[in-house]
C-alpha cells in the first residue's frame, strides 16, 4: 500500500503542482502541498486506509541526506572567501535575526499564551526559521530580469544560507536531544563525529568516483555513500544532517576544480526529493491543529518575516554593503521551502518531539504556503525598489519585443 | 586505426587556452573555431590539465536566462572566476599509438564530443572528433553498400 501511495503521490503531486502552475501562476509547491493533504489520514486518508504516516521516516532521512550533501558541496573555500563581506554579513544577520526573534516571540508567547509548548519547542522551530527557497528568489529575478547589486546579493544569500540553517538545526538538535546529565559528551559526539566521518566518507567517495567515467556509476557511488552514512549516523548516534553537508563539502574540497561530476548527477534528484517532501508533509495536515493553533502559525509567520527582514538590514550594513542593498535585502528573503519542510518532517518522526512534531510540520507547512506567495511579492518589491527590475541582458529595454 | 594515424589524415588542430585566462577569454576563443566543442586548458608548461565544454561555458554565461538554479550554479554565477576553476580536471586522452576504438567508448559515456591527442609529455598533438568519426563510419558504410550491389 505504502509504494502504490508513493508512486500516486509522486505522479499526481507532480502533476498538481505543474497545472497549479501553470493556470494559476502559484509555485508547483503549492500544488505539492495541497495533494498530500488530500491524502492526510484525516481527510481522504483516513477512508484510504491510511492511519499511520510513520513509514515515510527512513524516506525523510534519506532524502534530508541528498539535500544536506548538496548544500554542503555548493561552494568551494575559494569561492565562499569571493562572496564579499555583503553577502556573508547579509546571510548573518538574517540567520540570526530569524533564530532570535522566532526564539523570543514564539517563547514569550508560550508563557503568555497556556497551551503554546514551551522554550525547547521555540528553539527548535527557530532554528528552522532561517532556512529560505533559492528556486522561489530564482524564478522571481528570472521574471523580472533583475540584475544589480541587490541581485547578486539575493542570490548569494540563498545559496549559502540553508547551509548555516543546517548547521544551527543540528547543533540545537544535539543540544535538545542529548537530555540532562550527560548533554554535554553527547552533543559533542553529534556534532565532532559528524563531521569527522562525513569528512572521511567524502574523500573515500570523491577518489572512488575518479576511477568511474560512467555518470550511472558515479551515481550509484554518491548515492550509496549518502545512505550509508545516513545508517552510519542511526546506528553511531551522530547527526546525520552534518555528517551529509560534510561529505559534500569534503567531496567538493578533495575534487579540486572538478566538483561538477560529484554533483550534476545528484541535482538530478533533487525535485524529487521535494515532491515526497512536500506531499509528505502535505499528509501531516491536521484541521483542528491548524485551527487550534492558527494563532501560533501567525506568530512564528510574523517573527520569521521580522527576524530576516530586520537581521538582514542589520547585517548588511553592518558589513558595508551599498545603501540600495541594505534597504532592500530584506525583503527577498521571506520563501520558506523544502529545507524547512524537511527539517519539520524530521522533528515529526522523531521520539524526542513524539508531541509536538505534528505541530511543528503544520506551523512549517501552513507558514511555506504563506511565504511562497507573500514571498515573491515582496522580492518583487524590494527588487522594484532598488531600481533592478528588467536590467538583464539583451533583453533590458526590449520589453515587449 | 590509430590515434596518429587517424590524425595525419584528419589532422585538426586543438583549440587551447591558458588556465589563468578569464572565461571570456575562452568563450572567444571558441566561438571563432565554431565547429570545436572543446577548448582544453594549458599550465605554463604547456600541459593539457584540463577541459572546457562549449555546453560548461555557455551554461556559466548564459546563466541569467535561465529560470532554475542548483545552489552550485548560484555560486557559480555570482562568483566568476579565471578558467582554472571552472574546467574539468579529468581529460580523456588518447596517446598517439592507441586505438581510438578502445577509447571511443569512455569519451562517449562522458558526452566529449571532441577526443584530445597527446604525446608522453601530455602535450596536445592534435584532435580527433567525433563528428569525423562518424563522417567516416557512414561513408565506409556507403562504400560496402555499393560494393555488396555490385
């Protein structure tokens, strides 16, 4: 049952989100979304026969794995040290202000409100705050052919920010979940043995793939090496998430100039990987928890927006950046997506979270639909306001040729 | 046939450039030889280490056209750089005493179009493409045609 689910989801997901797209002009994510809900066990799923989502656990961890290597192996040192104080500074401050105004909002309102969980909850779903959707920035500057400073900025922010919001997931996750008494051994353990074996498996993988010329080969070895040591992670006790973003960093660090080959196969997978996120996370729908809890959803949804609005003026002028970016940065980082989404659904199957991770994928999952509309108009808007729409190349002043 | 012989009958000279060149610099280059696909990267002595598709490069500077991104071509794109960093380090080559036929089927598998010859001291001899290849293979096809008609 579980695999016919998988295979229907997959498909009419895809196409959901595609017609969605293409009639309505929403991003395929909604239509991802608003399908897995269709199969949530209390609408359409319960009369399926499906009461248990718990299945699609090892599917999300796998999956969190591709993500992570990706991300890990995005950029090169050199290529990160090129990015400039702007984008670095930028990225900092809209991570930071995210995690610290999710944390104090969402905290604060846990005691004022009674039935709100209380500070481990506030930290863990801050630490999910910052993460954003490059695709969401991407097809917006597509659309409106910017291109300026604020642009570039945008765009190197995207890229590099899930990175950090990775890192701070696991490092909140190894301090949450290491329990009292021995926190300390155990969050070290997380994190060190993470990234000390995803650093070994990545150059056990990256001198395996020299010897393969063949990109199915390649695949089989890149692939097998995130699951691998995604088991790895299960059985030794580490984080798995570091571990992958390692093994792709580490990849991306022993192949020298030729990263390409180490990546371009697993990017293939990556929509993929998105659609069973979101239509998973489609499937965690649950009414009266939306309904019940819409004020918190608000919350956590005005104090990301603040937090990345705010920390990314702050940080960008604090490092220097043009005034046109420091006004605007802000605004074109509100999409949330399937880093989030993927975070979310792994709090969900976790034992630690057995009571709040529905919670957290309906606050996750209710908040990507907002911010994937309201986040493109507000890019456009800040993109508009910097004077960089419709700047890019050969077609700039050739609208409507 | 071999690699040197191959080439004395269809000799073609390589399109090369030197690592610490721009990608514009490149770009340029191949767009004036416009039936090479392939521009192969020279160290100061004069080495090949490395290789440029014409896809690669028109991908990096095209990149504003397109409404997809992996993160890795979003750093890509906002961090450009000279052409070391962005060429391909694992060149197939053939050396001149080689049959092409034993090394056709790996350039195949990695979508070269273009297969560099190179002498023991990994400097480039000339190159043999594959769209020569197959000119060659359909005319020796044509010819038995012709032969089994007669």
């Amino acid at each position: 049952m579980e695999i016919l689910l998988i295979g229907i989801l997959l498909l009419a997901g895809l196409a959901f989100g595609t017609l969605g797209s293409h009639y309505f002009g929403v991003p395929r994510v909604v239509g991802y979304i608003l399908l897995g809900m269709l199969f949530a066990p209390d609408l359409l799923g319960g009369a399926l026969g499906i009461d248990a989502i718990e299945w699609t656990q090892p599917m999300v961890s796998v999956a969190l794995g591709i993500i992570a290597y990706l991300i890990g192996g995005s950029a090169s040192l050199t290529q990160l040290k090129r990015l400039g104080w702007g984008i670095v500074g930028s990225t900092f401050g809209k991570v930071t202000g995210a995690v610290l105004v999710v944390f104090l909002v969402v905290g604060l309102g846990g005691q004022l409100i009674g039935d709100i969980p209380g500070w481990t909850f506030a930290l863990v779903i801050a630490a999910i705050a910052p993460t954003t959707a490059p695709a969401a920035i991407v097809a917006v500057v597509h659309q409106y052919r910017a291109r300026g400073p604020l642009t570039t900025t945008l765009l190197g922010m995207v890229a590099i920010d899930d990175a950090l919001g990775i890192m701070i997931f696991s490092v909140v996750l190894a301090i949450v979940g290491g329990g009292a008494g021995h926190a300390l051994p155990v969050a070290l353990w997380d994190i060190g043995g993470a990234i000390i074996t995803g650093i070994i498996v990545g150059f056990l993988a990256e001198r395996l793939s020299r010897r393969l010329h063949e990109q199915e080969l390649r695949l089989v070895v890149l692939v097998g090496s995130i699951v691998f040591l995604v088991g790895l992670s299960e059985a030794w006790g580490f984080s798995a998430l570091l571990a992958s973003m390692a093994l792709g960093f580490s990849a991306r660090y022993f192949s020298g100039a030729t990263s390409e080959r180490l990546f371009e196969p697993v990017e293939q997978l990556e929509e993929l990987v998105f659609v069973l996120f979101f239509t998973f996370a489609g499937m965690h729908f649950k009414p009266d928890v939306v309904i019940n809890y819409a004020p918190l959803i608000l919350l956590y949804f005005f104090a990301r927006g603040a937090g990345l609005i705010g920390g990314a003026m702050i940080g960008a002028r604090l490092a220097g950046a043009p005034r046109v970016v420091a006004q605007n940065v802000g605004f074109g980082m509100l999409p949330q997506g399937g880093v989030a989404i993927g975070l979310a659904l792994l709090l969900a199957g976790s034992p630690r979270f057995a009571d709040t991770g529905t919670l957290i994928v309906n606050i996750v999952t209710a908040t990507t639909l907002l911010t994937e509309s309201i986040g493109s108009l507000s890019a456009r808007f800040g993109l508009r306001r910097a004077g960089e729409v419709n700047q890019s190349g050969w077609e700039k002043g050739h609208e409507g040729e | 046939m071999k690699a040197s012989k191959w080439l004395k009958r269809h000799p073609v000279e390589a399109v090369t450039v030197g690592r610490d060149e721009s990608l514009l610099q490149a770009a340029r280059q191949l767009l004036n030889h416009p039936e090479t696909r392939d521009i192969y990267v020279l160290n100061e002595a004069q080495e090949v280490c490395g290789h440029l598709s014409f896809r690669r490069l028109a991908g990096l500077f095209l990149a504003h056209q397109r409404p997809t991104h992996t993160r890795r071509q979003l750093i890509e794109r906002i961090t450009p750089s000279t052409v070391r960093e962005y060429m391909d380090e694992h060149v197939l080559c053939v050396r001149p005493d080689e049959r092409i036929s034993d090394v056709l089927h790996q350039h195949m598998e990695r979508r070269v179009e273009d297969i560099p010859v190179v002498n023991d001291d990994a400097q480039i001899l000339g190159v043999i493409r594959v769209a020569d290849l197959l000119r060659a293979a359909i005319e020796e096809e044509q010819a038995e045609t012709r032969t089994g008609d007669a």
